[in-house]
C-alpha cells in the first residue's frame, strides 16, 4: 500500500529540495547591500509614509466575503449535478410499478426534489441575511 503513494514522497522531496538548495545558493551567492532607513522604508510614490502599516477593514467586508463563499459553493454543487442529471434519474427497469412512480422517476424526481431541498436551504439562508440586512452597505 505504501509504494501507491512513493511516486507523491519522491515529488514532495524533490519540491523541498530544490526550495531549500535555490534560497541556499541564493544567500551564498546573493550579493550583501548596505541596509538604510531609507532602503527599508516602503515607496509610496515619493511621499513619506503616512498612517499605520494596517489599514482597517470594516467588519462588513469580512461579512460579504462569507457570504460570497456560500453563495459561490451553491454554484460548485449545482454545475456538477447539472452535469450528470439525467445519468442520475433511474432506468426504467429498477422504477415501481405504478404510473404516478413512473413518472416521478422518468423525470428524475428524487434527484430534482434533492437539488430543490438544497436550494431551498440555501434561499431560507439568503432572506435571513437579507432581512437582517447584510447586503445593505450604507450601514
């Protein structure tokens, strides 16, 4: 079992190696500066730095972002689905015998009502956030 994953060790090996023999070579060879103020000071297009080294972001930024994340892996699921949604609905032969189940499973309903749960969570989610006001950015 192990030999499966050698081929993953002798690349991971090779990667390390050859990071830690360029930023070796890089410190022997590399050529040593003079260390100023002026040199370790950042360049803001020939202004003196102002204010502090970390500007601020409001909580909302961090907000917006979490919830692009989410929105975004409602995306993530649904192109795959989409993708093999017919591979999904059964074959005639495994549907029950009665016309309203061969129906149901001809247009893939298991497969449709579990992709409509997801979005329905996943709608129940977006009004939350939108009545307790998320996507206002004015607040």
């Amino acid at each position: 079992m192990l030999y499966e994953f050698f081929p993953i060790f002798v690349q991971a090996f090779v990667a390390i190696g050859f990071a830690v023999t360029a930023l070796g070579l890089s410190i022997v060879l590399g050529q040593k500066g003079k260390e100023t103020t002026a040199k370790n000071s950042p360049y803001e297009c020939g202004m003196l730095a102002q204010g502090s080294n970390q500007p601020r972001f409001s909580v909302k930024f961090y907000l917006i972002a979490m919830l692009f994340i989410l929105f975004d892996i409602e995306v993530v699921f649904m192109y795959p689905w989409s993708v093999v949604f017919r591979d999904l609905a059964l074959a005639p032969a495994q549907v029950p015998a009665d016309i309203f189940s061969k129906i149901f499973y001809a247009t893939g309903g298991p497969v449709m009502w579990s992709m409509f749960s997801f979005l329905g969570i996943l709608f129940i989610g977006y009004v939350y956030c939108l009545k307790k006001g998320a996507f206002d950015w004015s607040r």
